[in-house]
C-alpha cells in the first residue's frame, strides 16, 4: 500500500466501546493492533476516529443503521465508488464517511456545502 499509495496520514474508524462476543472483541483487537504496527512502522500518522463521530457526520446523530449510513453515502457520493457485492458496500461507506469525519473535525471543506 505504501509503496504504491504513498499516504501521508491513516483515518480509521476504530471502535471504542465493549464488543458483543468474544470472537468479536478478538477480531476488534487484532483489526486494532494491525492498523496501530502499520503506522508505526510504517512512521504514517494514525487519526482515529469513533463509531459515534462518523454516525454524527453523516446522520446528524447516533441513532443511524448501516443500512442509513450506506444510503447517506450514496446520497452525498452517488454509488460509482461501490463494489458490485453488496456485503462490501458498508466497509467503503465507512471508510469514506471516516475520512469526511476527520476533515470535518479539523475544520477541512470536505463537499461543495460543506
């Protein structure tokens, strides 16, 4: 990714809360550790931020499902930068909507209403 991208900085949306199993929490964990290492050793900054924050961006508050979440990315990007299967379709929205929540936070115009 590195060598091909060259980023300047990480933004992740990174969990801050208990998960709901154990199997989860583990994969939350491993998820965590391997973003954390890559910046590390990789010396690119790392900007994390929370579930809450990104569901605020898009929906105002959170109190948003996924399934709003994907619509309000489709409604704010349009669906050319969503992959053909479905079940990957909420990993780009919240990637995206990650990005837009961080640009926001540090006072960034994101959008031409922004």
């Amino acid at each position: 990714i590195t060598e091909r991208y060259h980023p300047n900085i990480v933004v992740a949306e990174l969990p801050t809360g208990a998960s709901k199993s154990q199997q989860a929490a583990r994969a939350m964990g491993m998820s965590v550790g391997t973003i954390v290492t890559f910046c590390g050793v990789s010396s690119i900054p790392l900007f994390p931020v929370s579930p809450l924050e990104v569901k605020r961006v898009i929906a105002g508050s959170g109190a948003v499902s996924k399934a709003e979440v994907i619509e309000k990315f489709i409604a704010l990007f349009g669906s050319g930068f969503l992959p053909k299967r479905k079940s990957q379709h909420e990993h780009i929205a919240d990637a995206a909507i990650a990005l837009v929540a961080f640009l926001k936070r540090k006072g960034i115009p994101w959008a031409r209403n922004s």
